[in-house]
C-alpha cells in the first residue's frame, strides 16, 4: 500500500519509533514517495545524511529550528504546506533541546501542542498530511513508553499511530491506530525496497564489516 493512502490528511500521524536508524529509513523512504516534502529536523540526523549524499528523496525542503527563530520557521513553513504534499515533525522528543533546561517544562509543552496543532489545522484546509515522529523511552517497569510529555500530547490528537522497527532484515512499520485499517497490520519494506538509498548500503555494509 502507497504511503499516502495510510496517513491521515484530517488529522495527526504519529510515527513511534525506539531505533532512530528505523525511523530515519522510513522518513527517508517518505521523502522519496511524495512530491515535495517540508521536513523539520530537529535532532538532525536526516540532514546530515542528506548532506553527507546517502539519501535519494524527490523535493525536501529541510528546516533546522532554533529557539530564537521558531516563530519566523513556523509562519514560513505554514506559507509554504500549501505547495507541499507532506509535512515531517522529526522529532517531538527533540523540540525540548532546543531550550535550556529550566525552561523544559510547563509552557513548553503548551507550545509544542499549538505548534503542533498549527502544523495540523494548515495540513487539513491544504490536504496534506503531518507526520509527527516520537521516540519510545524504555522503562524497566513497563517496557517501551513515549515519555510523559509525548504521551499527553499525541495520545488523544492522533488520527493515525504507527510504530516502525526491524523484522530481521526487513523494515516493518505497523499500524497501531487508524481511521480505516485494522490495528496490527504490518507493512514490511524489503531490503530491495530500500536499497535505492545509499544510507541504507552504507549502513548495511557498516554493520558487516565491524
């Protein structure tokens, strides 16, 4: 099934993720499905494998947010949804970082929801999905968890919820909530699938030879 038919175009998607090399081929793979992409990097890693030319993407613009120009980004980026066909978050874990610790509470949260919120509102009147990528934190009561602040804010605002990890060699992104297809399924993304981006050879061929 193509990507666009399981993100939500009414609505938030949600990726949960606990290995961030998982995350980054499928976000990867998203930017090579869709047309043109605005895509938020807030902890980097796909733009310095953008950069560094291991990636095969259609059109990305790539934002890198700062504290001071938050506001500038996010107008800018509203601006632009219209001509885009997908909006990438990535990710909800990463937007505290770029604040000093004493303020990573409280009005932080408040402002990543209306950020959030924003991205999604302009998604629905344009038609085009917002993808919101969260990584899980373990917990030895419990297991895999989104963190507290993560957790308040996607659990009820999630149209779509998925979760990507690795099935042996393949990619497997598995629907954990969805407005149309049952919870459970799971799509997996060969090694051929992925194999059009050099991040993924290069990774592969990484790990054999250490």
């Amino acid at each position: 099934m193509h990507s666009s038919k399981v993100l939500s175009r009414g609505g938030l998607n949600t990726l949960m993720f606990t290995d961030p090399y998982a995350k980054l081929c499928y976000t990867a793979y998203l930017t090579s499905q869709f047309d043109r992409v605005i895509y938020i990097d807030l902890d980097t890693t796909f733009t310095a494998y953008f950069n560094a030319g291991f990636l095969h993407t259609n059109s990305v613009d790539i934002y890198l947010p700062s504290e001071g120009r938050l506001a500038a980004m996010t107008k800018d980026v509203l601006e632009s949804m219209g001509d885009s066909s997908l909006v990438i978050f990535d990710s909800v874990n990463s937007f505290y970082n770029l604040f000093p610790i004493w303020q990573r509470m409280g009005s932080l949260n408040h402002l990543l929801s209306v950020l959030i919120m924003l991205l999604v509102r302009r998604g629905v009147d344009v038609n085009v999905p917002v993808l919101a990528t969260s990584m899980l934190r373990y917990r030895k009561e419990g297991g895999w968890v989104q963190s507290p602040a993560s957790r308040r804010l996607l659990q009820h605002k999630s149209a779509v919820k998925l979760s990507v990890d690795w099935h042996k060699s393949d990619l497997a992104v598995k629907i954990v909530q969805h407005e149309s297809i049952e919870a459970g399924k799971i799509f997996l993304y060969t090694s051929a699938t992925l194999s059009e981006f050099d991040s993924y050879k290069y990774e592969s061929q990484h790990k054999g030879n250490s």
